[in-house]
C-alpha cells in the first residue's frame, strides 16, 4: 500500500510538472514586458495563498500604503488570514482562498493588478493566475515566466522581508517612509484577555510567552518556558505571565503559576500581544504582531535557511524595530538553547520596564 501511494505521489508530481511547463508554453507569443503605468490601476488584488500569519502581517504595511494613496486594494488569503483581517477598514475585500475555488468572483471585479509576493513556482498557483486573467500581473523573480506582466527581481540575504514589499509601493510610486504593519484586532477577545489578566490582581509587568511556531527546530521546550516561569517569579516585582497560543497545547505543558486564554484563536494571540507589557517568543509571526503594537520583546532564532530561496531567515525575517533584542543561536533547535543564555536579555527588558514606570 505505501508503494502504491508514493507511486500515485510521483505520477501527480509528474503530470502537475507538464500541466506547469503547458501553462507557460501557452505565453511564449505575449508580447515584451512594458513599463508600467500605475495611473492605469485602481482595483490592485494582493495574493497571500499559503495563509501564513506573518507573511500577511509584513504585506498589511503594503497594503495600507496603496490604499491611503487611493487605490482599492483586496487581499486572496486563508482562513486564519482572513480572520485577524476582519475589520481592516483600508481593506476593500478579503477573499477566501481555497483550491479549485471557482473565480467567478474575483473575475467580476476586473482587478486591474494582481501582485504575487511568493517565490513559489507550482502548476496550482500559475492555473490560477491564468484563469484569473488580470490586466497586469506583478511577481518577484518571475523574470523567464512571460505570464507574469512585472516581475521585480529582489533576492537580497541582507534586507529584511519589509523591503521586498517597498519594491511594489516603489513600482506603485508610492512613498514608504512610513512602512508599519495593521491588525484591526477583535474587541470581544480583548475584553476575554483583560478579564483574564484581571486574574492576576495587581503587577508591575505584564508578560506575553509564546512557545510554539510552526516547525519544531524553532519551538522552545517546556524546561525553557518553566525556567523562565520560575526566574519570573523570582524576581523583586510583581509579574503576571500570560501563555500564547492553541488552548490543548498550552494545557499539555502543564505549566502553573502562567495564565492563558481558553479557546484561544489568531485573534486571541493578537490581543495578548497589545495588551502585555513584554514579549518572548521565538521566529514566528508572534515577533511581527509585536511589532504592530511596537512592544519591547526578545525574540530566538535558529539560523536555519528558508525553503523557497535558501536566504538566511533569521535575517530576512528579524524582528526590524528598535524595542525587540533578538537573540541567534548556534545550536540547530532552540529547545537546545540553555536558559543561561537567555535569561540576561529577558530579565533586562523586564528590569528597564518596571524602572521606567517608577
């Protein structure tokens, strides 16, 4: 049965690599890019189809700056994207994405520019391109792929993630001297979160700990987070810790003397985030919603490369702001990291914080 499946796994992969190369083929006559002429745009669709969070936080600063300069901008993203961008009023429409969705209405709406910040090459995404049928495609490092209208070449291992989105407010002649990420957030699961740090009585800090990211090589182990529970509560000043992330994982730790929010969502994270005092988390979209409220944090990172272009991550996608202190490590997984190394920078934040409110 396992080699019938890796068999039937190899012919898709094999006929999804045809489909590909037949979808680009169909262009080879399109004519030579031409300049582009942002006065012909008014309707610009922003593709984030993985529904990776802090993908979609990073684009919201792109976002933002072509609506404020009068452009209807929508976004085609996932459920959980689609949810912490509930609200965002300089959003004309979030679209949902799913495979095989029929395009019927997206195609109504005539957008005048689709701009894809992926470097993802796959038949499923160019099929939906090429139904989709925009006036103007826009892609990064899509330069031998005449389907695509713009294609901005930006592979810089130096440049945080937020300067390959300046690129399109750059071809949008836009200015991005004011480049900041937006989350509307949710005012019912702010006023869950205040009421669960009213558990706390009363603290002099507010602590947010996220343990989890989305590869197990970046996630803290539960000896870290109790370590620094423990060193917390050590401390000559009151502090209430709050515990980021899906309420059934959180509950396996087993962690006491640590409050977290019951049913929690993207949403419930969001509003932990704005409402403590000082974040610790490791490389995930928790540094980027930080940064939206521009809260003092220390954020890990391991210093594994990214999938689709081999840059360093742990650059490229850095916190970016002056009130985060990020921290590299040397060992492969960060569980592996000794709480001595981190506790210095954690408790220094934490100390500034308190002084500062004296």
């Amino acid at each position: 049965m396992r080699i019938l499946k890796q068999l039937t796994r190899k012919k898709n992969a094999f006929f999804r690599e045809i489909k590909f190369h037949l979808i680009n083929y169909r262009y080879r006559n399109k004519p030579k890019r031409g300049s582009f002429d942002p006065t012909l745009i008014r309707h610009v669709l922003l593709l984030r189809l993985d529904d990776k969070v802090g993908d979609m936080v990073v684009t919201t600063g792109c976002a933002k700056l072509l609506a404020d300069k009068g452009y209807q901008v929508s976004v085609l993203t996932g459920p959980i994207c689609q949810q912490i961008l509930a609200g965002s009023e300089f959003l004309q429409q979030v679209y949902l994405y799913q495979p095989r969705m029929s395009l019927s209405q997206l195609k109504a709406v005539g957008f005048d520019a689709v701009v894809d910040f992926d470097d993802v090459k796959s038949y499923e995404r160019f099929k939906l391109l090429s139904e989709l049928r925009p006036a103007c495609l826009i892609g990064f490092n899509k330069e031998q792929y005449k389907l695509y209208d713009q294609s901005i070449t930006f592979l810089d291992a130096n440049s945080h993630i937020s300067q390959r989105y300046k690129q399109v407010a750059k071809l949008f002649a836009v200015s991005d001297e004011r480049y900041h990420y937006y989350l509307p957030g949710d005012i019912r699961e702010r006023e869950k979160v205040s009421h669960l740090v009213a558990q706390a009585g009363e603290v002099e800090l507010c602590v947010a700990i996220n343990p989890f990211t989305a590869s197990i090589d970046k996630d803290f182990s539960r000896h870290q987070i109790a370590a620094l529970i423990e060193r917390f509560h050590t401390l000559p000043y009151r502090v209430c810790i709050v515990m980021v992330g899906r309420s059934e994982k959180i509950c396996q730790l087993e962690l006491g003397m640590a409050l977290h929010l019951a049913d929690s969502s993207i949403n419930s994270a969001v509003e932990v985030i704005r409402c403590c005092d000082l974040v610790i988390t490791p490389d995930t979209s928790i540094v980027h919603i930080a940064r939206v409220f521009d809260k003092p944090m220390v954020a890990v990172y391991n210093k594994r490369k990214l999938k689709d272009t081999g840059l360093p991550g742990y650059r490229i996608w850095a916190p970016g702001y002056e009130k985060a202190q990020q921290i590299v490590c040397e060992e492969e997984n960060v569980a592996d990291v000794a709480i001595e190394t981190l506790w210095p920078a954690i408790k220094e934040q934490a100390d500034r914080l308190v002084e500062a409110r004296k």
